[in-house]
C-alpha cells in the first residue's frame, strides 16, 4: 500500500447505518492471499436501483451483466471484487458473472438477475469465481448495518484511502439518509473512470426516477472529474434505493418533495468524485477548474476537461507554475467556440490575462503563492455565452509514471 | 539544449539544393541574445503555395495571417521566428505579424500578402518585431540555396536534433525534388502539434492541386502522430512550389503524372513526421501503431490514436510492460465502433490476444524482448471492417514531467 495521498481529506467520514443495506467483506483470494478482496452488499426487498456505466466499447463481463439487470430497476445484493477485473475474458468472464450472481443469489435468497456485479483489477486474466464458493454464506451470514468503512476498504485498488460519503435529506415530513462509498484511483475520466461507486438511500424512490436523478447527478460529478483521461472496461456507479423510509410517494424525477433529496445526492456524488481526484494517481495537487461564458453547459464542460486533461497543463501545475500559455491552448483544442479576444484566466483569484492578452502588471506574488498550495483554482471565462461548469483534476507528477510503470492494471 | 533523443536518426540527411529557393538565417535577439531564431525563405516569382493550420480555436496571430493569405495561392517569402509564439497577444500580435510582413516585403521587393509567418515559443508575451529591422536586409542579402540545416536548427525550440527529409520524383520526363523540415517536439497531436513543418519542391503544381496533395497528405503524417495529446496554437505545415523544373503542366489532383509525385511527397512527410515523435520530450522508445479490420480508415485512426495517448498505455510502454489490457482500454475509449470477441493484438509481431481473451500460452519471450527495444511496434486487429491506418507515438517518461514542468512555453 502507497503512502497516503497528500490530498486525502483530514478524516475519514463515519456513516450511520442505513435501513434496509446490510455489508460484509471477505478475503476470498482472488489475487493475493488473506487481502480483503471481496464485498457483499444485502439490500431488503422493495429495493430499486439506477446505475451509470462505461461507455467503453470493450466493457467488462460484470458490467455487461449490469446493464442488462438494471432493466427491470431491482436490486437485492451487490458482489464487488478486487484483484481481478474480468475483463476482457471472453466466454470465461461471461461464465464467471453468472456463476457469481447464481452463488450470491442462492446464498442470499433472491434471484440471479437481482444480483448487481463488479470486478476491478488486473484485465485478460481469467477470474477464478469458483473463490467465492468458500466465502458466500460467510458474507450473508456476517452482514450488517454498520459496515461502511470495510465495505470501502475491500474494493480498494491502487488507492491510499477509503471513499466514504454521506448526507441527510428532508423529503416531505420523512429525513432519508444517502451513504455512498466509492474506489479510484487511475483510468480516471469521464464515461467514466475505473470508478466503482455505490451510493445507497432509504428513501422510496422508483427505479426509473432514481435513473434520472443519477444520470444528472453523474454529470456533474463523476463525469466532471478526470485523472489521466483514460476510461475503464469496468467503471460502475450504482444508486439503491431501499424504501425504507415513511415519506409521500415520490410522482416524478421534478417532484418538488424531492429538491433537498437531489441537492443532498448531488453533494455525496460531487464529494465522492472529488475524493477520487484526490487519491488520483501521483496527485500532489487537487485543482477545481471553473469554466463561465461558455456557449453551452456542455462546451463549458468540454473546455474544462480539455484543460484537465492536458498533460502540458498538468506537468505546468505540478511545477507550480501558472502557465496559462498552455490553459489557452487546451481552450483551443477543446473544439468549442472561443474567441481569443474575449478570453479571461485567473489562477487563485488573481485576474492573469484577459481580452486576447496577459492583464499589463498584474501581481504575481499571490499567484506564486496559490501555486505553491495544494488546492489550486482555475478560472476561465469565455465570455461568449451563459455555459458554465466546474471540473475537478489534478497534476501530473513523476509518482503517476512510477506507479503506472509498475502496476500491472 | 538537451541531450539529443535517443531516437533521433543516425544521421541528418543532406538535402540538395531546389531551384527558386533561398535561405538565410540569424539571430535577432527575439528571445535570447546571439542564438539564431529568425529564418527568411525567399521564392522565386511564381511560386504557389498549399497549407494546414491548427484547428485551435485560439490560433496565434501568424496563424490566422497564413490562413487569410493562402487564398492567394502565392507566396513570395517566409518569416518564422522561434523564442516567442506571438500567441494570445491581442492586437499588438496582429500589429507585429502586420510589421513583419512589411518589412520582409519590402527588403525582398515583394507584397507583404505574399510573406507567410509562423512564431513558436512563449505565448503570452508581445512579440518585439522591430527586432527584424536590424536583420532583414542582411537576410535577403545572404539568402542561399543549400541553407537547409541552418533553416532547420533556426526553427527550433525544445528539439533536440534538426529534422530534415529529401525526395526525388519523376514528374513527366523531369525528376523534381522535394525538400522539407520540420520542429517538434511538445504539444504533438493531430490538428496538428506544436510543428512548423516547410516542404519545397521546384515542381509547377497549382495552388489549389497542391492543396489537395498536401491535406491528403497531412492526414497520412502529421495528424497521425501523437507525444501528448496536445494541440499548439501555432502549428503550420507549408508546402511552396517553386515551378522552376520542366515539365507537362498538371491538370488535377488526379493527373496520372502525378503519382510518383504524391508518394515522394508523403514520404517526406511521414518521415519529417516520424522525427517529431522520435524527438517527444522525454521519449525513449518510437511506437507504430498499426489499426487494420476498423469500420472505416477514421475510425482505425481514432482507435489509433485513442492507443498512442493514452497515459496508461505510454506509461507501461516506458516501462517495457506489454500491458495489452490497457491497449484494450484504449480501444475501447475511443468511441468507434469495437467488438471484444473478435478484437486481436499483437506486439512485436506475436499475437498475444484474441477472441475476446489472452492467447493460451503464448511465448512471452520474445515480445518481453521487443518491449526492451526503441522501436516497438502495436497491431490491432479490430476483425469487423477494412478500415485501417497507422499512427505513431512515443512512451511517456519522467523526462516528459521534468522538461514540461521547467519550460514555460
């Protein structure tokens, strides 16, 4: 395990338990032996689910799996494991899925198809689900409430800490509850990243709603987040909802019961992503990139990424230095309109450069300041339209070639 | 300067002298005093001209001067400076690129609509233009026509070795030559890179033919190569055709006279290409990536492309790591259409995945001695169409971060 990442947050949240979700974890010896490497998610009947998957071409078995399940929008257990990701697997990967979901469905009582799946680790190799055989009636026999911080620690992979979030939200006279847990931390980029997310509320919320609210919540978070900008075969962010809270039938993703419950989701899935930046591979630096005056949200979005995602602005960032010769080239690379001439940066505050040209004396001393912190800012102002949206990434250190030098993903 | 690249040619080619071409170089004190960083080509009258620009949509001010000015089709003479981009300068940058052609017209007793510019260097900081007045006379005086590898070590910046590449065609009963250099080596992408490429052939080819040649060209080489995904402000690919050789005039694009004419050309266009890769800052190891079975010649592009700047993929290939399941990932990212099942890799020539799985026991010997050469070389098979092409990239070092993160171009 890697030291822990300098961007990690002070404490580790603890989350209360939530009605209708029980954990376990297992060390079923899928790569290494006696590492935590598997976990079972129990969910009490009536539990509904949405989900965000890859958009890759070459998904993974499990999230082929998922995204046929999801269809009927109900869940009753989640199986995850790390060590080995199967993917790309051929017929073996589809047959390890299915052995999985019929082992958790048997042991746990409910039906194959209710049985969500995710696998995260090394690609080609075939995953040995046969482990689980020795483990499965252990884990539902050892589920419960309170399990957030294992469930999280069990389906780490280069990561060097546990995601957890959580947040209440008043819907109608009901508070529901939303816990979430999530895993970095390379192949970290929109649509999606080698993310594995699982956000779980007690509020009754139907499948096709809790999809729409997922979808939007998706886009402002995990897919407003990027690492290196590669994109996993396996990344998966699933939403349950167990119902088990007393609250007014909720009629429709615009239910206006449901304002505080969206914000409150919105929260966890932005801090859950922001957390995912923070443990970005090599990360030394967590940088927000605000991008206003944009033709379209979209455009704006597509800006911020092409600026997150530049290496020539990344290895700028790392070496604290407010380049925003090369902020200006990733403006012009995203293919979205600009006008050089209408064009404004500023880095921690500091307005650098505006109308087609660096601002004549501005102070460099609060902007040296700011690029030798740890949470850099990075306003961009297109000044042609009302589009905005805010990226978050990081910088790009000598740490992310040695781990991706080293590390067989 | 640095270290020339590990991957540069055993030797700089000599190119000949091409008819209606002259070349002088000096040093103007742009950037730095006493090094040479202004280079004027002259042509002789009736000399027409092709050219690609980037496709940022912050282009510097040169950049949009080329691009009005080669509706024309004519060019007389050629400015390009390197230690400052003249990029994201306002108006002053528009008001140097306007002095600039001026006085190069008037010292060569032309119009300054028939002076092509290009800048490369910082970006941000007004080009001092006045500084050519000292120079340009002298550079008309000394214009000559065998300064090719002044002309080519002049333009560059953070290239470790001088690119050249020399053809010879048969053109009708004449054999032309063509001529061409090139400047790499950061914020190589297609569309294009931070690249200033100048081809010269004594040809008589018409404006809007040569057009045609050199965008059919350009996608074959420049837009096929990729160091960092990133796309410059500045990029220009220019290519000058003097007229000065004799033979039957050209009718099209398509002439039948034509053909050994268009392979020479894109041969010195893939090779000026190639050595932009070899020249990636940092770069240890010069990747073909050859895309064959795609649904379309795009599409093999894209996918190859996806591969060759995938951070993931540069990193293990830095490593000498064949992790072909990032190839997989990066296929998969690529958004073009792919099929698990049928996709196959191979490395360095030995098939190491296929239907969807790992080759059983496949001999790891040799492609774990491939991975430790410089060359390497990346088949993919997509197996569902005969869309095909062929990208070039390099590995992505800790010398890419220490070089990125001190320059501030």
């Amino acid at each position: 395990m890697a030291t822990v990442s300098p961007l990690a947050p002070a404490a580790v949240p603890g989350l209360p338990p939530l009605a209708g979700v029980r954990l376990a974890t297992a060390a079923a010896g899928i790569r290494y032996a006696g590492r935590t490497d598997v976990l079972l998610a129990l969910f009490d009947p009536g539990t509904s689910v949405a989900g965000v998957l890859t958009r890759s071409k070459c998904p993974s078995a499990p999230v082929e799996w998922c995204r046929e399940k999801l269809k009927s929008g109900k869940a009753r257990a989640l199986v995850v494991n790390s060590g080995n990701a199967n993917a790309f697997t051929g017929k073996s990967g589809r047959e390890a899925a299915k052995f999985t979901a019929a082992l958790a469905a048997r042991a746990s009582r409910c039906k194959p198809a209710e049985v969500f799946l995710a696998s995260t680790g090394v690609i080609g190799e075939p995953l040995k689900a046969t482990q689980f055989n020795g483990v499965m009636d252990g884990l539902v026999a050892a589920a419960k409430p309170g399990a957030w911080l294992e469930a999280a620690k069990a389906i780490m992979t280069t990561d060097t800490f546990p995601k957890l979030a959580t947040a209440s939200a008043a819907l109608g006279k009901a508070t529901v509850r939303i816990n979430g847990f999530a895993k970095g931390a390379g192949m970290i980029a929109p649509d999606m990243a080698t993310m594995l997310a699982y956000v779980f509320t007690d509020a009754k919320v139907p499948a096709p709603v809790l999809q729409t609210l997922l979808a939007a919540g998706a886009d402002r978070s995990f897919n407003s987040i990027t690492v290196d900008g590669d994109t996993s075969t396996s990344d998966t962010l699933l939403l349950c909802a167990t119902g088990a809270a007393r609250h007014k039938p909720v009629t429709g993703p615009r239910d206006a019961h449901l304002k505080d419950f969206r914000s409150a989701l919105d929260a966890v899935l932005i801090d859950l992503a922001q957390q995912i930046v923070r443990d970005g591979e090599g990360a030394e630096k967590f940088v927000t990139i605000e991008v206003v005056g944009a033709a379209s949200a979209r455009a704006a979005r597509r800006i911020g990424l092409a600026i997150g995602n530049s290496p020539l602005v990344k290895t700028a960032l790392a070496a604290g230095d407010a380049n925003w010769g090369r902020i200006v080239m990733a403006v012009g690379k995203a293919g979205e309109a600009a006008d050089r001439d209408r064009l404004a940066i500023s880095i921690g505050g500091t307005r650098i450069c505006e109308r087609g040209g660096p601002v004549p004396g501005y102070d460099e001393a609060p902007v040296a300041k700011h690029m030798a912190g740890r949470d850099l800012h990075i306003a961009v102002d297109l000044g042609i339209g009302g589009g905005r949206a805010t990226v978050w990434t990081c910088d790009l250190t000598h740490r992310y070639i040695d781990i991706n030098g080293s590390y067989r993903s």
